[in-house]
C-alpha cells in the first residue's frame, strides 16, 4: 500500500483524458523527475496513450505542453517532483 505523503497528481486534458477515460491519475512518484512520471505513467497503458506524450522513438513530444503547480516546465529530465505536486499535460488543438 502507497502512502499518501508520495503521491503526486497527474491532470490530464482533452484527447488523453479521453482516452485514458479520467481526468487525473495520481501515481507514487515523489522525488522522481517530470520525465520519469511521464514514463511511469505510459507503463502499463495502451500504446494510444502512449503515442499522446511519446513519439515512436521514446521521446516525448516537444508540442505537448507539460505544467508543474500551473508553471511550465523547461527541463522534464532535470525537473523533480514532490509529493502533492500537479503536472498538468495539455496537449495542442489545431482547428479553424
């Protein structure tokens, strides 16, 4: 059993709230960086969630819009987080 005081929470919009089927996942991750909570949490879905955050290479996509408590994040792969964090992934509309 995960204690609480590691959790983070992981705020997903539009097509990936979709597809995963609800708005947030909360995921014992504190300590890690934001990148290795986007690993993690494409682990053991799908590979249409995974195509949402990662190209099939492995790397994430530079378009998808990654927040930290409502601020962007610059460096996934340096960036870590702590428990009661929020990342947020949005991902970019197009339309007309």
């Amino acid at each position: 059993m995960t204690s609480d005081n590691n959790l983070i929470a992981l705020r997903l919009y539009g097509p990936l709230r979709a597809a995963v089927g609800q708005p947030e996942v909360r995921l014992p991750c504190a300590g890690a960086t934001v990148e290795e909570v986007l690993v993690r949490f494409v682990e053991e879905r799908d590979d249409d969630v995974r195509s949402f955050i990662f190209d099939g290479q492995g790397n994430r996509w530079r378009s998808l819009i990654v927040l930290l408590d409502g601020e962007p994040v610059h460096d996934s792969q340096a960036t870590r987080v702590k428990a009661g964090d929020v990342i947020s992934l949005l991902l970019p509309l197009a339309g007309g």
